[in-house]
C-alpha cells in the first residue's frame, strides 16, 4: 500500500489529477473530533430579537444552582433549588456569587433571569451554545460568554463547553452547560481566606472567573505542543500514509483554538479602553494581565500554525525523496539494459549473411561485451555519485 502511494498517487496529486471520488476517499478517512463537527443551528429564521432556544445538548438531568456568599470574615456555599433562595444573601451587604449548571431547562432558566432582570438578549447568547466569544456591557450589567477548554487530569480527551458570566454590582451569575469543576481554583482560594478575592468586590470575582479560564488554556497549548512534537519526531523517523491526516486534524484543533480565543482577546481590550461604573479602576491591571495572557497564547497559536505548516512540507519532502529514489534506482535499471537490448536487438534479428553467426567465439564474444558494459555503466554511476 505504501508503494503503491508513492509511485501512483503522489505523482497525481503533483500533476493535479486526482478524480473526485479518490479524493472522497482520502478525506473520508480523516478522523473529526466530536467538537470540531458542525453542529446544527435549529433557530428558525427570522425570529424576534432575545427569542429563547437552546442549542447545545442536554448534559444533565436538572438544572444545579450554587450559591456562595462571602466577605472579609465569613464563607458560606449553598446548594438551593429556587432562585429565591438567594435573596437574603444578594440583599446583605455581603458579596454574592450564583453558578447555574445546565443550560437546557428554558423555563427554569428564566425565572432565574428574570429574577436578576437579564437582558433579553444575554439570555438568547447564553442558550446559544456556539456564541462567538465576546464582553458586552449593558447600564446595570456586563456580559461575558467564553469557551471552555480543558484536559482533565484523568484523562487525554479535550473538554470543551460555552461559560457565561454576568457582572453586577454587587453579585456575579455564571452558567456553565455541565458540572464539570471548571471553578474549583476560584472556591478553593475563597476557603483559604484569599485576601484580596474576600476583600474586593464582584468585579475582582468576575476577573478570577475569567482567568482561570484562560489559565487551562495554557494547559491545552501544552497538550497541542506535545502532539506537535511527537508528529514531528514520527515524520522524522517513519513516513506512513496516516501522516496527512494527523496533520489535518491537529491543524483543525489549532484553528477551533485560535477561533475561541481570538474574539475574546479583541472583546477585553475594548473593555480596558472603556470606563464603566461596575469595573473598579484599580482592578483594570488585573483585567489587563488576563489580556497580556491572551496575546501570549495566540502568539503561542501562530507558532503552532506555522510549525504545522512545516510539518507538511517536510512529510512532502520525505515523500518527494523517496519517490526521486525509487526513481533513481529504476532510471539506473533502465540505462543499463539499453545497450544490453540494443546488442541483443542486433543479433536477434534473422539475416542470412551476419559474419557474426559463423564465429565459433561469437556468442561469448557477445556476453563478454554485454557484461563489460553493465560493469563499466555501474563504476561510471558510482563515479558520478549517482549510485
């Protein structure tokens, strides 16, 4: 099979001659990550502005609210099933942070939104599980919605789900698609009496938020510059025909990476630039060094994008070698059996009167110079350094 890609298919692909259906099946060979596919955008349409409907998939059964409640002195967490639990603790002066898990119960979601007087269109991105990362700020709230990404410790699969944060004066509402403990560093610094996140308001919890974030995107960068390096060292010692498809699919993983995170990037930075009432400007620094992240990680990406790049020429140049060496050894064959075929065309031919034919030493004669010839041919191709 791998002869065969070499001395039949590469030469097509270079001439451009490849039909439709080889290269259908080329592609269709190439694996998709589930998070790469397409997914289906079911809203209808034409539909009013803030029109409610959810996009993504049902990860859990119900819908989780969690509620933490903290100052300087105190740390309570909560599990509460109305959202009208929360209200003595959103009514103290006490700073308050509600995280809801689970996207796909509307009705519920709702109550919950409009107890906290969301936007309709916040709530509209918040359901749209493939929303484009972005800030956006209204007169008494600022919307934040991101993509998650992240590579549990237990295992090597990317973990990928839409986070929403809302930012008010004096409380934080986050929705996540599932439970998984996206935040936990953020209540672990709270129970460890963290002294500026129990002392700050809700705008350095919403900062904490966002970059734990972008904190596991440095972790998936690790994990992409590892499969980078293995690639490489795999092209460097084997040339096989899956070597097109891994590129292929870590080239997807690179521009879904750099999609998530570019937006994110331009949307915080226009943030930084505006003054707004429910961002302490004090607490801009730490916003910024969240935006200095960003910038490290997309140079991070570009590196990645251009290593990949060369990936593929250097897998192209392994096969262009190989095949100019099978090339070679065959074009050598060739010339040697030239003057071969033409002495054996000589005397193959049926005259009468050939002078050679009556020579007792003639077919020797003939052998002799056959070999003396594919010999010299060999120590002038070595001279040369073609063999």
């Amino acid at each position: 099979m791998q002869d065969f890609f070499y001395l039949y298919l590469l030469p097509h692909i270079i001439s451009h001659k490849i039909s439709n259906t080889m290269v259908k099946k080329i592609t269709r060979r190439i694996p998709i990550p589930h998070f790469l596919r397409h997914k289906k955008h079911s809203k209808k349409p034409g539909q009013a502005p803030g029109t409610l409907h959810f996009t993504g998939e049902k990860r859990l059964d119900k819908v989780q609210i969690n509620l933490c409640d903290y100052d300087v002195e105190q740390l309570g967490e909560y599990d509460i099933t109305e959202i009208e639990e929360s209200k003595p603790y959103l009514e103290s002066p006490s700073k308050t942070w509600v995280n809801v898990l689970g996207l796909h119960d509307i009705e519920k979601l709702k109550h919950i939104w409009n107890y906290f007087g969301l936007h309709p269109l916040v709530q509209e991105d918040i359901l749209n599980t493939n929303q484009r990362a972005k800030i956006e700020e209204y007169p008494d709230q600022i919307f934040f919605v991101l993509r998650m990404m992240s590579i549990p410790e237990e295992s090597a699969e990317l973990h990928i789900e839409q986070v929403s944060i809302v930012l008010y004066d004096d409380s934080v509402l986050s929705f996540q698609e599932d439970d998984f403990p996206i935040f936990e560093p953020v209540l672990h610094r709270l129970r460890n009496n963290a002294p500026r996140l129990r002392k700050e308001g809700p705008d350095y919890l919403a900062y904490a938020l966002l970059d734990t974030v972008v904190d596991h995107y440095f972790k998936v960068m690790e994990r992409l510059g590892d499969e980078i390096e293995t690639l490489e060292d795999h092209i460097i010692t084997n040339v096989d025909d899956n070597i097109p498809e891994q590129i292929h699919a870590l080239r997807r993983k690179i521009l879904y990476f750099r999609k998530a995170i570019w937006p994110l990037r331009d949307s915080l930075n226009n943030l930084l630039r505006e003054e707004s009432s429910l961002i302490n400007e004090e607490n801009k620094i730490y916003f910024r060094d969240v935006h200095d992240h960003l910038v490290q990680i997309i140079d991070g990406i570009e590196n990645y994008r251009d290593m990949i790049l060369g990936m593929l020429d250097m897998y192209m140049s392994h096969v262009s070698n190989k095949m100019n060496e099978v090339m070679k050894v065959l074009t050598i064959i060739a010339t040697i059996f030239i003057p071969l075929t033409f002495l054996a065309g000589i005397y193959g031919m049926n005259f009468e009167y050939m002078p050679e034919l009556s020579v007792k030493w003639a077919y020797p004669a003939v052998w002799a110079i056959m070999i003396v010839t594919t010999i010299g041919m060999i120590f002038y191709f070595r001279k040369k350094k073609w063999l």
